[in-house]
C-alpha cells in the first residue's frame, strides 16, 4: 500500500488476444485497469478476447494490495496527583485511540486503570495498543503517580501531675494524633505511654511515619512530688550527765519515718536538757524530705537524774564524856565542801556507827550516806578517832609510916589511895611522890598520889 492510504497504484500489462483469423478483440470483464489504485486485499482481474467469427477466450489473475503501515497511537503525559485517601486518588484522563491508513482499527488498554479509576499510591504505568485489520499493531504508555501525604502531627499540651501513692513519681498515659497524613501514619515515643515518670520535668517527643515522610513533636511531663513524709516518733527516757546537761539527736525519737521521695534531714527541737528538766518533756520531730515538703511528730523525752553524787568524808575525833559514851553526827563526817552531785548539793543520809564507848578508843570506822534530789545515793567511808579525855577521880588517905632502923621508909601509892573513879570503869595506881623518907621527914608530909585511867 502506499504510505497513509489504504491502497496502491498497481501498472500492468493488459493482456492482448490473439486468434488464427484477423479481427480478433480483448476487453477486461472484472477488476481494475492498469494504473487504477487498488484496495487492501485480492482484486481479480478477467479479460475475454473474441475473434470475427464471435468465438471467445478469457484469462484471468489477481492483484493482491497488502497493508503493511502501522496504526498510530498517541497517549497523554504522564500524570501526577495527590492522594485523597489511603487507597489513593480518582484520576480521569483522555483515554487513547488509535488511527490507521484503512478505516478500521481497534484500541484495546493492556495495562493500568481506566480514566475515571482510584489509582494507589505510587505509580501506575497505563498501556494502550491500536491494531488496524491487517494484524499491525502500535503501543503506547503513560504514568499516573499519585503521592502520599506526609503527616503532620499534634501533641498534647504540657502535662502536670502530683506523685502517685507510695512511690517517687507518677504513671503518666497521653496520645498525640495525627490525621493528614496519606496512608495513615504510625506514632511512636521516646517513652511510652503509661510510661513511669520521676519528679522534675521530663521532655517527651513523639515521631509521625508513613511512606511519605515524619513529622515531630514535643511537651513535657511534670511531677511534682507534694506528699509529705510519715513522721513516725517513740518515746525515750534518758539519764542527765555528769555535768548536769544532756543531748538528743532526731534518731533518738525516730521510730521509722518514711517518704516516697527520701528523707532529705531530721530535727527534733528542744534537743538539749538540763537538771531542771527532769521528767516528762513534750519535743517535736520534724522530718523534711528531698523536695522539701514536711512533716512533724512529738514525743516524751523523760529526763530521769540516775546520777549518784559525789561523797566526800571527814575524819572527826569524838571524845568521850564523863558516862564513857560519844557521838557523831551527819554534819561530823559529811564533806560537804567536796562532796558534789549533777543536779545541786547532795545532803547526808545517815553515819553507821555513831555511838561509841570505851570499848571504841582508837580509830573506828564509819560510813556515811548521802543523796541527792533524785534520790541516788553515795557512801564514803570514814575513821572517827575516839579519845578519852577525862581524867579520873581519886580520894587520898592520910597514911603514917615507921622509919626503919635504918632510919629510912619508903610509901607505896596504894598506902594513900582510898578509892578512886573512872568514865570507862578502871583506875591505875600510878606512883605518890615523895614516896621515900628519912629522919628529916619526921612529922607531917605532904604527898601526892597520881594515878591514871589507861
């Protein structure tokens, strides 16, 4: 066929009859002549010659005109577009059709969707094919590309919250949203949800992902821990010191605070006592946790003097009376000057023994009590030196004596002794003096007679 016609000029030589007799003609009965333009397809051409005598002879051949130019087919431009939801976007588009030399052709879509059709996310390659009658075929494609929408995500606003029970922080549960995003996209946290959160502020970002991109955003969580500490007291009793004073701590009276968060420091106030404080005190614990709140409890510290005093003894001397009996006194052997007690000046109690007799003389020791204000008592030991002072009686007797023939005499003291007492019972003859005499002595003398108790 010639080009862009459903044809072709087809030049033959027109056959010509011959006959044995002059006269003969040649006409074309069927088909076209040489030089006409021939359809597609098989054209038969017939000649019939006749001769003079009108006898006849015909011949015939066919000319064959074979289409060979392909179709033509144009397709639009690709086509991009935006998703209008997960499943894509309605797309409509001039669908193709063919052309061809010879009037009939058929165009058929071999790939793709059909204008008017939801196309997905990502790209669609559409083809079409023209064929004309004769079997020739031409193709042609085009893209449709629907894009997703990257999302754009929301997050809540800044969450604060107090500390749950018991424990130094809170489960926090929140949700940030998303929904422009083409497909849908995926949220997820650098914590979690119902994640548990520590006191202070704590920065919580949250990632939107689909095919198309990410988005992200942040708030922050707030703990705030306002639960005071459980202050929990016992009651002491606690001896005052040597020096009269004593000191407690916080750990004396605690008896097991708590806090959810940690105890930051214990105080218990009054914390120091003295003498004068003996007895039931009222103190007040005051425990403060790490984030300061606070919480108190009192309790009864007992001040209680078990502090013995200090004895001190003096040594006396008791000096027996004309009965033969002494005494001492509390004041006799208590030291008062260096004897000493915590809380004040201790007195005496009571010296064991503190009579005495003659069978006592010499040093004999003695134990003296004291006690303080609070009862506590000391001994001391001491000596109480017993002396008899008193010098015994006795009564003299006039006595004569007889020279010897020597003209001497002696006199002996129980000679003048006529009787004689004593607080502790004995008399002892000592000596008389002058106690020898001679002629010169004749006559009255004068003695006297001493005599002792020991």
């Amino acid at each position: 066929n010639a080009s862009g016609t459903c044809s072709a000029i087809v030049t033959y030589t027109a056959p010509a009859g011959t006959d044995n007799c002059p006269g003969a003609t040649t006409t074309q009965t069927a088909g076209l002549g040489s030089g006409s333009s021939f359809p597609t397809g098989s054209t038969t051409e017939t000649y019939k010659v006749t001769d003079a005598s009108g006898n006849t002879a015909t011949c015939s051949f066919t000319v064959t005109v074979t289409d060979t130019e392909n179709p033509t087919i144009t397709c639009p431009s690709n086509i991009s577009s935006v998703a209008t939801s997960a499943t894509g976007a309605t797309v409509s588009y001039s669908t193709p059709s063919g052309t061809d030399n010879c009037p009939t052709v058929t165009t058929t879509q071999t790939a793709g969707l059909a204008s008017g059709s939801t196309f997905p996310i990502g790209t669609t390659t559409n083809s079409f094919t023209a064929t004309d009658a004769a079997g020739n075929a031409a193709s042609c494609s085009f893209n449709v590309t629907i894009e997703g929408v990257a999302p754009v995500i929301n997050c809540p606003a800044n969450i604060s919250v107090n500390t749950d029970a018991n424990i130094c922080g809170a489960v926090v549960s929140y949700a940030a949203t998303e929904t422009t995003g083409i497909p849908v996209s995926t949220i997820t946290y650098d914590l979690a949800p119902g994640s548990t959160f520590n006191t202070g502020t704590t920065t919580v970002t949250a990632t939107a992902t689909n095919a198309v991109g990410s988005d992200q955003c942040s708030f922050t969580v707030t703990v705030t821990d306002n639960t005071p500490p459980d202050a929990q007291c016992q009651n002491i009793t606690i001896g005052i010191g040597a020096n009269g004073s004593v000191s407690i701590t916080s750990a004396d009276v605690d008896y097991g605070s708590s806090d959810n968060c940690g105890i930051g420091s214990m105080s218990v106030s009054p914390n120091s006592f003295s003498c004068a404080n003996t007895g039931a005190n009222s103190v007040t614990l005051t425990i403060t946790d790490v984030n300061n709140n606070t919480a108190t409890c009192t309790a009864t510290v007992t001040i209680e003097d078990s502090q013995p005093p200090v004895a001190a003894c003096l040594n006396p001397t008791a000096q027996l009376d004309a009965s033969g009996q002494a005494s001492v006194s509390n004041a006799d052997v208590f030291d008062a000057a260096n004897s000493s007690d915590n809380c004040g000046a201790p007195y005496p109690v009571f010296v064991t023994p503190n009579t005495f007799d003659c069978s006592n003389l010499g040093a004999n020791t003695v134990t003296l009590q004291i006690i303080d204000l609070a009862g506590n008592t000391a001994l001391c030991n001491a000596t109480v030196t017993v002396v008899d002072d008193t010098a015994p009686t006795v009564v003299c007797k006039n006595t004569t004596v007889t020279l010897n023939s020597q003209g001497q005499a002696t006199l002996q003291p129980i000679e003048v002794f006529d009787s004689g007492s004593d607080n502790c019972g004995n008399v002892n003859l000592e000596s008389v003096t002058p106690n020898s005499f001679d002629c010169s002595n004749t006559g009255n003398t004068t003695v006297t007679l001493t005599v002792n108790d020991g």
